[in-house]
C-alpha cells in the first residue's frame, strides 16, 4: 500500500543539542505526542536495510538509529582514510589531467591548511571559494575543514551584485578564485566592488565596500593585490606552519561550523545556512551506507561527479562521501558537460554518476551516447528538482544503472533526508523521493494533533542550526521552530 506524506516538515536529529528538535537528550514535542497515539520508537535491534514507516496511519516518521553517529571532524577522517587505504586513488580531475592517492591527497591538503594559516587566517574565519570546479575547489574545501576554518560557496556565476551581497552576508576574511573561466571575468567582477584590490598589498586589502575582506587569493594566475595559491600551498610545507596546523587541530570539535552554503534564493535573497563538521560527516557517511559503498569492490567504487561543488550535491554528496567511503572521485568538468561526463565514464570506468535530472536528459540526449563504453556503470544518484518517471526509467534501462537512486533533500539538512536503497524497485525509484534517512525526524507542522497520511499540511520546512554566523536576523526563529519553505509535496513512498 502506498504511503502518502502530505506537506511535510524535516528534521535532523542532532546529538548533544538539546536545542534542536530529537535531540538525544529528550523526546521533541511531536515524538511525544506520537507515543501518545500509539507510536513507538523502532528498537536498534528491530530496525533493518528497509528503514521504517509512518505507523499506525499517522503522518510521522522517525528515521532508525543503528547507524552510530560520528562524533569527528572531516579532517580526522580525511587522515583515517588515508591511514587506511593510502595508495587507492583518491581524486581525478579529468579536464586538468591530475590524479591523486588518498595519502597524496592528504600530504596536499595538509600544506595547503598550513598555507592559509600561514598568511593569517585562523579558525572561525570565513573565506569564499568563488569558481567552477577543479583540483583548487576540493584542495580548499578540505584545507579549510583541517585548519578549522569555515567555507564560503560562492556561486561560479556570480556578478558583482551577488558577489558584494553574499562576501558582506557572511564577512568573508578571504576569496579563492581563478583569472577567469569562459566569459566569467573573475578578477574584473571583484574590482567593480573593491578597485582597492589593483593597488593592494598582498594579504593586506584594505577595501571600502568589503571591510572584512583582506585576502585575495588567485588560484591560476598572479594577479595584482593577491596571492597566488602555489605560493601560499609552498609555505605550508614549513615545519612552523606545519606545527602551528597540529596545534589548531587540537581545538577544534565536531560541532564546530565547517561551510556556508547559500540557498537558491527563489523566495527571496539568498540565505547562508551554516552546516558543522557533524552536519557533513554523517549526512555523507548516511548516503554512503545508503549507497552500500562499503560493500563494493575499487573498481565498483568510482564516482563520476559533473555536478557544481559548490552545491550540497556536489560537496557533501560527493567529495565527502568520497573521502568518508574511500570511493574514487572523478570530475569530469568544469561545469556540467554531458559529452565530457560520458567521456569520463568510459576512460575512467566510472561505476556510479551523480546528476540533476537535466543533467541526465543531456547525457541520454546525446548524439553519439552509443559510440561510448559505459559498461562499468552500475547506479547513481540523482536529485535536485523533481524527476520525471520516465526519465528514471530511461536512466536505467538505457545506461543499465540499476542501483539508480532518487535523493531528496535541502541544504540546510546537509543535504539528503530521503532517499531510495539500490535495490528498490523501478517502480519505487519511479514514484517516490525513497525512505527516510537515519537519525531523521519527520513530522506535520505545528497542528495540536497528528493528521493521518494523506491529508494536506503545512509548508515544507526545515530546522537547521541558529545561523548567528551570517548575521541573518530572518534565521534567529530557527532556535525555536522550523521555518517555511513553501516547497510543495513529498509523495508517493512506498512500502
């Protein structure tokens, strides 16, 4: 019988906040109310690989708790891969020709960490990564994760406009960019809002428009009044920088936040959700179970990745599930290409390949999809606006990815709080978002009663952490309740 969720509202369970709703420390209001209908938590020992469903006809869900919560930071494990299967291929970035190992990897990340705190950056502070994606994109991502340094994604396809409203939401001390890419005139856009930048000393920006910001940093080409990425890497690798990184290691926890990630901004302006080392590493390590990726073999564990990592999809979903799971990550190009991505497919023999459903149309749209070997792909994970039926049907009998599945999630939650298990069936993956994820909450809004599934409910929303770090007043109602999205129905799970 098929289980229908009205308007729905999502949680993450948060261990040790007793702030957020099913925290480990009390039952939140709805899960009480819930025992009171005759609902009850599923035991660890009852739950299995099916996750649970609304009980008794009543429209709550309490994803399973099996699954132990990691209570470390992505730089410790970053280091407990690499400790672990240091020779196994870590990155390939297709279109820049680099390859790298997971103890390479590491050795990388860990100079570049010392580098940013070399020329002045310390923990807490906030530095945009504004381009497409490449090696520097993932290099920073995680550097700024080892030194505790929280990261900014920028948009690749910011103006000036956007550019000036984002670095000043969040006060950005840093921005990371290339020279330019297509027509994206980097290092032009940023002197239309700081021209301080031409005449400044590098790491010493002094600009009138963005106070905050102090360091640019050029990742391609020495630019005027910035340093240049190579450089800034290099001085990481001095025994001074190198110690003063351990010693920052040593204070920094789980809960501290780790990235800013702007919402599409569709209802309004942008808004900076803050998401913490906890957040990340065990939303990734939740996919990568989903996924079974601790189950496949190296050559079944190579994820290609066209995606923008500048989104939760492409971050989290893939450069952290990659390191969290030991999987290969490949990117096939700077910005989606779905010629490049069945190039990557078949030169790289990539097994699994994340995408939107625009995305996929594009690589089963095209015009020589059959002169390329995809032999080895197996499954994939698409998510990011609605699919189509037809279309998941066409992904797995025309590319014979048949452990496809459908993710369904929001930034603020890390991003994935649905989502199929490879097994499903096609019909499954066809019609529904899939099966909650573990340690997540969800429930109606805030009605004086449980409504049975099927009846209309509020608002999709959200409760995400209390975002003091964006100077966002709008977020403040955070600490008490979920705010609003306006997205419309999650529908049609199945058991």
């Amino acid at each position: 019988m098929a289980v229908y969720l009205g308007m729905l509202r999502v949680v993450r369970l948060c261990a040790g906040r007793p702030e957020v709703l099913g925290a480990r420390g009390g039952l939140s209001r709805v899960w009480q109310e819930a025992r009171l209908w005759g609902v009850r938590p599923l035991s660890s020992g009852e739950v299995d690989h099916t996750a649970p469903l609304p009980i008794g006809g009543l429209s709550y869900i309490q994803g399973n708790t099996k699954l132990r919560l990691i209570n470390k930071t992505v730089g410790w494990c970053l280091d407990a891969t690499a400790q672990k299967i240091p020779d196994k291929e870590a990155l390939v970035v297709f279109h820049e020709n680099i390859r790298l190992t997971f103890a390479q990897l590491k050795e990388q990340v860990d100079k570049a960490a010392a580098g940013l705190l070399s020329i002045g950056l310390r923990k807490g502070d906030r530095l945009g990564m504004w381009g497409p994606n490449s090696y520097a994109w993932v290099l920073i991502q995680l550097a700024t994760a080892q030194a505790g340094i929280i990261l900014v994604s920028v948009n690749p396809a910011y103006q000036a406009p956007e550019l000036e409203y984002a670095l000043k939401k969040v006060g950005c001390k840093a921005l990371v960019f290339p020279k330019q890419f297509k027509t994206q005139q980097y290092y032009n856009i940023l002197k239309q809002i700081c021209p301080e930048v031409e005449k400044a000393k590098p790491g010493a920006l002094k600009s009138q428009r963005l106070p905050d910001l102090t360091i640019v940093i050029s990742v391609d080409t020495p630019l005027p009044g910035t340093l240049f990425l190579d450089d800034v890497v290099a001085a990481g690798n001095q025994e001074q920088h190198l110690a003063q990184l351990r010693h920052t290691q040593k204070f920094l926890s789980c809960h501290d936040p780790i990235n800013i990630q702007f919402t599409s901004g569709t209802t309004g302006s942008p808004k900076g959700a803050t998401l913490s080392h906890y957040n990340i590493v065990n939303n990734s390590n939740m996919i990568g179970e989903r996924l079974q990726l601790s189950q496949k073999t190296a050559e079944k564990s190579r994820m290609v990745l066209p995606t923008p990592l500048y989104h939760c999809l492409g971050s989290v979903g893939g450069t952290m599930v990659s390191l969290m799971h030991g999987v290969t990550l490949i990117l096939s190009s700077p910005v989606f290409d779905g010629k490049k991505a069945l190039e990557a497919i078949s030169r790289e023999r990539g097994s699994f390949l994340y995408g939107t459903p625009t995305m996929f149309v594009d690589i089963l749209n095209q015009p020589d999809f059959s002169s390329y070997d995809i032999s080895a792909i197996c499954g994939g994970v698409i998510a990011g606006s609605p699919v189509p039926p037809e279309l998941i049907r066409a992904i797995i009998n025309k590319m014979n990815m048949k452990e496809l599945v459908v993710a369904y999630g929001t930034t603020e939650n890390s991003p994935v709080t649905f989502m199929n298990f490879p097994e499903d069936t096609m019909e499954q993956k066809a019609e529904s978002v899939g099966r909650v994820m573990p340690h997540t909450e969800v429930s109606p809004g805030p009605r004086p009663h449980l409504l049975p599934c099927g009846w209309g409910g509020a608002p999709l929303g959200t409760r995400c952490f209390p975002s003091e770090l964006t100077q966002d007043a709008e977020s403040t109602p955070s600490i008490r309740g979920f705010p609003g999205t306006g997205l419309g129905l999650l529908c049609g799970l199945r058991p």
